[in-house]
C-alpha cells in the first residue's frame, strides 16, 4: 500500500491538470494521470475529506441527470410536445399523456423531473408526480448551476437563512433556478443582493456568517 | 500615407541584439486577464507584445445543426478570426485560407486537453478573435482559448500552453516578432499541454537541421513553461481578489 502524498491545502483553488494528491480516493472532477498522480479535470476548489479527493467546480453548465428535480420555464408549445428551457445545454420536452392538458402556456414557470436523458436527444420531462408542476405568483432567478449546493449549505443551513431571515418561500432546483415567493418587495432584493454574493465569494470561508449580516442590513433599511 | 513594409538591413545587430531590442532568448511582455467578456461562458484577453488577442467559449451547448452532434463525445468547434484592422494594411474580412487552417490548427491543439467525452451530444465554441496582429498570433491564440475554456468551468486534462521559436541565419530565436516573422528563416509554432509534456501542436515552416531543432524544441518547452505560469497565475487572480475585498488588508493567498 503506497503512502498517500497531498499536494494542495483544503479550499485551494486548483487548475485544470494540477495535481492534487497520490494514493488517495479520487472523488468528483478528479481523474488519475498514468503515474497514478490525482488531478484536477476543473478550475475550482479542492475538498479534501478523509481519504477522498473532490473538486468542486466554481462554474458550469447544468447537464441534466435522471430524478433532478429541475424548474423550467416554457418556452414553445408544439402539437405534442412541450419545450422547456432548463438553464441547460439542452431543452427539455414534455409530451403530455393523451387527452390530457395540462393547462400549460409558453412563459409559465413549472417544477418537474427529469425522467429520461441518454446525452444526445432532448433531456424528458415529468409532472407525474405529488407536488410537481405549475408554479404561480413567484419570481423566476437564475444562479450559475455550480453554486446550487453553495446556495443550499450544508444541510439546507444556507436555505435556511435567506428563507427565515426574508419571510420568504424560496426554491432552489439543480438546475440553477431559483424560485421566490418573496414577502416583499425589500426581502425580494436582500435575495437577490445575496444570491450574487454567495456567487462570487463562495470560495471564501465564513460565507453564512457574512450573508446573515448582509441580508440584516438590507432588511434593515440599508443597501 | 502608404504603406511600406520595409526589411530591416540586419535582423540581429553586431551587439546581438534583434530588431525590437530583445536578445535571442527573450520573449515579448505577456499580460493576460480572464472573465473581460460578461455574455459569453468564459473568456480571456492575451496582450502578447504587439498581438491583442480574445478568446471567448460558449459551450458545452446544443449543437444546431442537429446533425453534427456526436454521439458519443462533444464537437469542438474553432473559428479564428483577424479583424480588418489587425494588420498594417486593411484585410478583407471574413475567413480566407489561412483562418480556416489556423481555425483547424487551434482545434487540434485544443480538443486533447478537453474531455470531450463527458459532453456527448453537446458542442464546446471557442472564438479567437485577433484585433491587433504581430506575429504568433496562433500561439497566442491557443493561449488565450486554453485560459477561457477553464474559466468557462469545462473539464480538462489540463492547460494548454503554447510559444513560436524562430530562426534568424544560424541563430534560434525566441518568441519571433513581425519582422523576424517576415524575413526570419524559420518557425516553429509549439503548443504544449504542460502538466504531461505532451505536445498538441507542432509546425515547422523553414529549414532547420536535427540540432536546430533540437534547440529549438527544448527552447519551446521553456518558453511554453513560462506561459504556463502565467496562465496558472491569471486563473487565480480574480479569485485572490475577492478574498482581498472580503477579508481585507494586506492579506494575500
């Protein structure tokens, strides 16, 4: 058993084909090179945790998975099938089971699934099940689909202050959309002026401590 | 007034000195900046001596026409573009030739260092865009591309760097300028994936013998080391500056 060697700290900001470590479990974003050396495949930020190597992407497209959970905003609506735009490379379709509408318009903002996505057609859609479909009354935002999880914090931490703070009902999906039902029209900007820090500043320890406060001065009166 | 393009009697003087005033073995100031374009995925600006170079991606994204996709990997696609004031004289626009080979060439360099296989039916474009032109534009080219596609978060083997050597009589030059460009006798563009010394991109036009290109290879790969560093070092910069800004003072990473 080789002797596991680290190269970078934890939170170091790595680039494309730096190598990371020796002998440890590579993990997301990572891929061994022939001498066996752990790189990064992304510019983002190395995590170590145990004997596992990720690297979490400061920036990327959304590449639908089967069972995201995605938000979605129609966008033509054509004899059978739906399109949706889900901040991706590519547009989603839903095709409606027969004699059913569903009461959909273009420029409607929907919850739903990914059912099928093989990397080649059209990423499918589903509304079949409790709790998906339309969305009503809320505001549709967009965050880079890497920050999502930056978004989310540790264990719905992050969610949780912006939601509690600003009396709000907010949504994140994978996707990188970002559905608020806002309580007013100041808590609706605090989300938004945090949403753009949490998007640049992620990298940076002591994010929630800093938004905490942030959204505090915005509620407050302040800008 | 006209034009003239006029040779300069002696592309290296008795002191040893080229035309702009470098010695053989120096290369011209290199500034590079990523993220200078909002609207695209990513982008980079290259100011490599005379050269003003822009790179943007946009991508991985849906390829239309549909028909092109690749089942199995992502198409890569290169437009290198001069624009009609890059040159000393007014050129033509739109592709000729020669931006069409150079287009290929970048291409080729750049798709190895891509995974392209974790984007299956998806396209990655990458537009250089040259706005002032002064020799080694393709080098600074694949830089400044390399720079734009990490910053636009695509996953990588690692960053491609890229450097021109040249030949002027008997003497390897670094880095040729326009002139040695013009009447230098030989060049060798040279694009390196650093990290794994694996070579993307080799070209010779002119003569040179077994240990001229010998030198000039082992030249290059300095030359490409130190455009690495710089590329490493422009990628990290934004991210230095926001920690600045948020934890304050004189603290760097």
């Amino acid at each position: 058993m080789n002797r596991s060697e680290v190269y970078v700290k934890d939170r170091e900001i790595v680039i494309p084909g730096q190598k990371i470590a020796k002998g440890m479990t590579p993990g997301d974003n990572v891929y061994i090179d022939k001498e066996g050396f752990l790189r990064s495949a992304l510019l983002g930020l190395a995590s170590l945790e145990g004997n596992k190597v990720d690297v979490i992407p400061l920036a990327s497209a959304y590449i639908p998975k089967v069972n995201d959970l995605v938000v979605g905003k129609i966008e033509k609506i054509s004899g059978g099938t739906i399109l949706v735009d889900i901040n991706s490379p590519f547009t989603a379709v839903i095709v409606p089971p027969r004699n059913n509408k569903l009461g959909l318009e273009v420029g409607d903002v929907i919850l739903a699934k990914v059912k099928a996505f093989d990397g080649m057609s059209s990423p499918l859609l589903t509304l079949e099940f409790e709790g998906l479909g339309k969305i009503s009354g809320c505001v549709l935002l967009e965050i880079d689909p890497a920050k999502v999880p930056r978004v989310i914090g540790r264990r719905g931490s992050m969610l949780n202050i912006l939601s509690s703070k600003t009396g709000s009902e907010i949504l994140v999906a994978q996707n990188g959309f970002v559905v608020v039902k806002p309580r007013d029209h100041r808590s609706l900007m605090a989300i938004m002026r945090a949403l753009e820090v949490i998007q640049e500043e992620s990298h940076i320890s002591g994010l929630s401590d800093r938004i905490s406060k942030l959204l505090d001065t915005i509620l407050a009166g302040g800008s | 007034m006209l034009y003239v393009e006029r040779r300069p009697e002696k592309l290296i003087d008795e002191n040893g000195l080229r035309t702009d005033g470098r010695r053989p073995r120096e290369m011209r100031p290199i500034k590079m900046e990523v993220g200078v374009l909002d609207r695209a995925d990513g982008s980079a600006l290259v100011e490599w001596g005379g050269n003003r170079i822009l790179a943007a991606i946009f991508g991985p994204r849906e390829v239309h026409p549909k028909h092109m996709a690749l089942p199995d990997r992502a198409l890569v696609r290169v437009r290198y573009n001069m624009a009609p004031f890059s040159t000393p004289e007014r050129r033509k626009p739109g592709p000729d030739r020669r931006s069409i080979e150079l287009s290929k060439v970048i291409r080729n360099a750049l798709e190895q260092a891509i995974f392209v296989e974790k984007y299956p039916g998806a396209a990655i474009d990458i537009f250089v865009e040259v706005l002032r032109s002064d020799a080694g534009t393709r080098v600074a080219g694949i830089t400044a591309a390399s720079l734009a596609l990490a910053e636009a978060g695509i996953a990588m083997r690692g960053l491609v760097a890229a450097c021109s050597i040249g030949k002027i009589g008997d003497v390897i030059v670094v880095d040729p300028g326009h002139d040695e460009d013009m009447w230098g006798d030989a060049d060798m563009p040279i694009a390196v994936m650093f990290e794994d010394r694996v070579i993307t991109l080799l070209q010779m036009d002119g003569p040179m013998d077994e240990s001229q290109f010998n030198e000039a290879l082992s030249l290059g790969m300095s030359c490409c080391e130190l455009v690495y560093e710089l590329q490493k070092e422009a990628l990290r910069r934004p991210f230095v500056f926001v920690e600045r800004k948020v934890v304050g003072g004189g603290q760097t990473v």
